[in-house]
C-alpha cells in the first residue's frame, strides 16, 4: 500500500488471495434479485429440509426468512464438521488472563455442548424457553449457548460487566428460569465476582428455579440448597452421557435474544433466529474476513456482546474455523498482552474496536515492536467510528502496512455487517466504505429525500436481509415504532446513526443521531443513565451527555438537580457516579457530573440535551425557541 494517498490499495496478494474477486457487478447483481443471492448463500449450509420460500415480506416489517426449512444453527456449527476432516481442526483456542490454556476440537465441543445440553434437558429446560447466561469469557460461555441453541432453548446473554438490578431487570424480562453463570472470572489483575451478583439478581428475579455455576476462580461463594448446581458436578453425573440429539427447528424459530439501548426506556431484546441469522453471519464473515482454512482467526470482542455471538460463536464455526478467545484485559500484565498472543498463536485475522486500539496506542508503538506480527494477514474494526489517526496506527504498527483494515458497521439488530470493505476494497481511513451485497442503504434527510454527496444526514437500509432481527421481545410496537415508523412510507430502516456518502460512493458513520451514547463502543441509553441517577434518594432530575473523548470515543457526562434539602459535594458527586455504575454496571458511570439548578426544557418539559452539549462544547446552541425559559 502507498503512503497518505486517496485510497489505501490492498497489496496484490491480498488481491489474489480474496474469497471475493470483485465487487460492482456481483453488488448490482445482488440487489437487482436479492433473493437469488441469499438463495445461493444459503446453499453453502446444511438444512434438515430446505425452504419452500427464500423471503416472506407479506407481514411488513416482520420479514421472514428461509420458510418451510428445517435446521438448527448447531447442525451447521457443529454436527455438519464432526462428518469432515474438520472433527479434528481446533474450533477454539482460550487463553485466561493469568495464563492458563485450554484448546478443543469440533470434536471435544461436540462432547462438551452435548454433555451440557443433556444436563439442560434432565433439568427441564424445554425448546423454546429462556435461559439466561452471565459469564466470564471462558470456554464454558459458549458450552452454554451452543448447548441451548442445540435443544432448541433461547440464549440471552448478559454481558458479565452488569450490575446485579441490570441482571436482574433482563432475568425478569425473559422470564428466565434458569441461569448459568461462574463464581467469577479475572479481568485486570482482579477476580470479578459474578456469582454474588447473581445471587442479588436471583432474589429479585421470583421466576427463578435453579442456577448452574462454573468454578472458575475457586473464590468461597455462597450456594442456596436446592436451587445452585455446580457445573463440574453436573457434567460428570450419567446423565450427561451419551450423544444429545440436535433439535430439528423452524429456519425462523428463535435462537438468541441480546439485549441492547435504545433511545427510551428499557433495554429491549432483540430475537434473532436459527436460520437466516446462521447464513448471514456466516456469509459475511466468510467474504469479509476471507477465513481460510488453515487461518486462526480472533475476533478480540466479548462473546457476551453481538460482536461475540456473531463473530466468535456462530460465524467461525459455521465456517469450521480455528477461533482465539481470550478471558482478560489487552493491557493484562502488559501492554503487549496482545500482542504476545498474536505472537504465540500466529493469528492471521484481528478483529477489534477502535477504543481497544486508541487504548493500546497510548503506550506507544514499542510494545507491538517487540513482537514477530509477520501472521497477521488482516484487521478489523466495529463499535463506533475509527478516527483516522488510529487506523493508521493500526494499519502501520500492527498491520505492518500489509494488512487492510475492515471496518465494519453495523449493529446489534443487523446481526451482521451491513456497512464493510472486502479486502480487495480500496481504504480511506475513517470510513467504512460500501454497503455488503444484498443490502441498499442510503443517507437521507428527514422526509427521506437523500443528501447530497457529503453532507450529513439521516442513514438508513431500504433492504430487509436475513439477519437482522425479527422483533423485539414482547413488544412487537416498540419494533415498529423505533425501526419503522420514521420512513414507514418508502418502508426503509431507520438506523438511529448520522452519516455521510462521499463522491466516490463511501460511508461515512458519523455517530448515534438520537439520545444512545457510545462510549468505549458500548451502547447506553442517556435515559438509562438518567433514570438510574434519579433512582437516587438525593436526586430530584438528571440528564445525560455525550463528549468526545480521546481513548472511550465518547464519554457521559451527567447534569443533575438535587433534591431541596440536598447540598451538594464533591462527596456526594463521587457518590452519585458510584450509585450508577452500582445500578447499570461500571461501564456507565458518569465521566463528570456537575450540580445545577436547573435544566433547558422544551415548554412541554422535555429535556434539550443539544443545548447543554452545545453549551458544553462552547458551541453555537442553535434555534433555542422551543426552549421553555
Ligand atoms: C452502533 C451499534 C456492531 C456490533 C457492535 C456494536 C456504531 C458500529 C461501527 C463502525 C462507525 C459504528 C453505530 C451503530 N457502530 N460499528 N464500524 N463505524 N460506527 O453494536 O452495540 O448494537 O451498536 O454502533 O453507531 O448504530 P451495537
């Protein structure tokens, strides 16, 4: 590649050696019959029986996908490679934080799944029911999803950062019966102590019957007779034994539900299924990421985000490929830690975000100069915009001016990536590029009219594909509402994301265009975080920010009305930032939080959070006739 050109150009062996050799035609192809593209990629996987219908569209916006067809997501993930020389390729590789290893082939995942799904059955866990997940990222994570996605249960995954009322709130919601967590895991040196959260959550969550726990620190914890059940004790009882049948399931039947932020309210889930969500996740990753069969590929998220499910569980084993996953932190005991493993493991694919990276970059280009990077053969890049002073970084320190960069947008409800080079795409930092085959997307003004070339305006995709999710949870409205309603009219997508498409037909994601705040590429709500600072006996009303931030991309900052008889103080402000990472999780503790007296309000009382970011910025604060005083 040359140097601060236009466009970064792929080296022509990346050229030659791409899954994808072109991209204009096979796009204008894909879009002018969607459902021939998704038809023939569909036939890279096994069904039980296949569709009668690749696309049902009569129900709008409830899209189905694939109908008719029998599968289950494991039947390809695993059962299709046990009859291939792939029973003996390693599916993964984990490291944990202190160091300790463990490697299983698709063989051994098939008995540890298998075992697990026995014990899941004999407890009474019945297709189609709930069972949720909080855990470290151990093996032991994807054991349980893969086992209920195998009996046919749904998996919610709660990412293992969250408080026990964040738990608890998504327990409730799903109705769960059933929880696997551990007694905890090791992050930054420390020991998370997960099962005492749950314990918390389980109190407040009546629906609960029994609870599995994994002994993974070996830390004292409390168990309730009756209800815990020690993982390691259950796998070994006979009736684990022998080979659990995978369930054969409609293509459109529920495999996982992910809770994630909206702009109001509660986090929602979002369903995703067995079948389409199956051949998008493993479309995309297969002509993006180019994996190869003899690749070890690392997608260095948290399977407990969507990132995870789609890129680290149910893409690469689709494919039959060799994932890393690593349990800790990338700075863990060194900020090389990464870069180490990549060393030692030869990983020939690195996906990350852009706050990992910016995070990284801070302690200087000698850490990654110590290692023999010479495997890596391609980057990635998700969760928020990637600044181009870090994509360089990336690309010249890690990639070695070798590896291009994918940038992938997309999101929790897309399943998959919508926005994304191929590594034969020609870069420009900073941007994501074009949109993947089988989607149309667009930047657009409020009446859906499109922008101009580089100006800013509204993004959408006016594609329904097969892996974007089906509804939300209990509240099929909310679906519409939040997705639909806005261009209901041309029947297109509503993002939620600001934009841009240059001259020459680029993306560019500017940021989140309505009150969801990224910070270090996780996704909170401002009313979450409002709502739990006003759950706070000394506080009368909230609002939340967001401000650029130089590692967490953004940060929150919180402005916060006191009660009448409340003074306020430094103490009590650290008080307050504690009281929301006690409520929500550490993740969204307040940056800044300033005392005021008041908050600008429109006349019918809405909070104008433009005008305090404006403020804050030192900003023009634009058209203020709306505000109340
Ligand atoms: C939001 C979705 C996609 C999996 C992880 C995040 C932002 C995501 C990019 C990117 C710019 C990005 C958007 C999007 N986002 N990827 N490559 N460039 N912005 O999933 O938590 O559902 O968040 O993340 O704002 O709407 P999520």
């Amino acid at each position: 590649m040359t140097k601060e050109p236009k466009f970064y150009h792929p080296l022509p062996e990346v050229i030659q050696n791409a899954t994808v050799q072109e991209y204009d035609k096979t796009y204008q192809k894909s879009i002018s019959n969607p459902e021939a593209f998704w038809g023939e990629q569909a036939g890279n996987l096994d069904w039980y029986k296949k569709w009668d219908q690749v696309f049902d569209g009569g129900d709008k916006p409830f899209f189905k996908w694939y109908t008719g067809a029998k599968t289950n997501i494991i039947h390809n993930a695993i059962d299709r490679h046990l009859k291939t020389a792939n029973r003996n390729k390693l599916a993964f590789m984990w490291e944990g934080e202190p160091g300790d290893k463990r490697q299983f082939s698709y063989h051994d995942l098939d008995n540890e799944v298998s075992k697990f799904a026995n014990v899941l059955k004999s407890m009474g866990v019945k297709q189609g029911e709930i069972v949720t997940i909080y855990m470290p990222q151990i093996p032991e994570l994807v054991f349980a999803m893969l086992a209920c996605a195998k009996i046919g249960a749904v998996h919610s995954v709660v990412y293992g950062g969250f408080s026990s009322e964040a738990l608890a709130g998504r327990i409730q919601d799903a109705n769960s019966r059933f929880l696997i967590t551990a007694d905890g895991g090791y992050r930054r040196g420390k020991k998370t102590d997960l099962k005492s959260i749950s314990n918390a959550a389980m109190l407040e969550s009546p629906s609960i019957e029994a609870c599995v726990t994994v002994k993974r620190t070996g830390d004292d914890v409390h168990m309730q007779e009756g209800r815990d059940f020690w993982y390691h004790d259950l796998v070994c009882l006979p009736i684990s034994r022998g080979q659990c049948e995978t369930v054969e399931m409609d293509s459109e039947d529920t495999l996982f539900l992910l809770y994630t932020s909206g702009s109001t309210g509660k986090p929602k889930a979002l369903v995703h299924t067995h079948g389409g969500y199956g051949v998008y996740v493993s479309t995309t990753l297969r002509m993006v990421f180019d994996i190869k069969p003899q690749d070890r590929f690392w997608c260095a998220a948290d399977p407990g985000w969507i990132t995870g499910h789609s890129y680290i569980v149910y893409g690469p084993l689709i494919l039959g490929a060799t994932v890393m996953l690593y349990e800790g932190a990338p700075n863990f005991p060194f900020p090389n830690r990464w870069w180490d493993m990549i060393e030692r493991y030869k990983i020939n694919i690195l996906y990350t975000s852009p706050t990992a990276i910016r995070g990284l970059m801070r302690f200087g280009e000698n850490w990654p100069k110590k290692h023999d990077l010479s495997s890596l053969r391609l980057l990635g890049s998700v969760g928020e915009p990637i600044n181009p002073e870090a994509w360089k970084w990336y690309f010249e320190h890690i990639g070695q001016g070798r590896c291009p960069i994918m940038d992938t947008w997309w999101q929790t409800e897309t399943g998959g990536f919508v926005i994304t080079p191929l590594p034969i795409t020609p870069l420009k930092p900073g941007s994501a590029s074009k949109p993947f085959f089988g989607n149309e997307v667009g930047v657009v003004d409020e009446e859906g009219n499109d922008s101009k070339p580089n100006e800013e305006g509204s993004l959408v995709i006016k594609t329904p594909s097969p892996g974007m999710a089906r509804t939300i949870l209990g509240d099929p409205e909310r679906y519409i509402q939040t997705y639909w309603k806005k261009y209901e009219k041309q029947g297109w997508y509503h993002v939620g994301d600001s934009a841009r498409k240059d001259d020459d037909g680029y993306y560019w994601i500017i940021g989140r265009s309505d009150d969801v705040i990224k910070v270090s590429g996780y996704r909170l709500g401002t009313a979450e975080v409002e709502s739990a600072l006003v759950s706070h006996p000394s506080v009368s009303e909230a609002a939340t920010i967001a401000l650029p931030h130089e590692v967490k991309g953004n940060a929150i900052h919180a402005y916060v009305i006191l009660r009448a008889n409340e003074k306020p103080s430094e103490e009590l402000e650290v008080h307050l930032k504690d009281h929301v990472g006690k409520v929500m999780g550490p993740i969204a503790k307040p940056e800044t939080l300033t005392f005021v007296d008041g908050l600008p309000k429109t006349r019918s009382g809405k909070i104008m959070r433009r005008v305090l970011k404006a403020r804050a910025l030192g900003q023009d604060e634009g058209d203020l006739s709306t505000l109340e005083d």
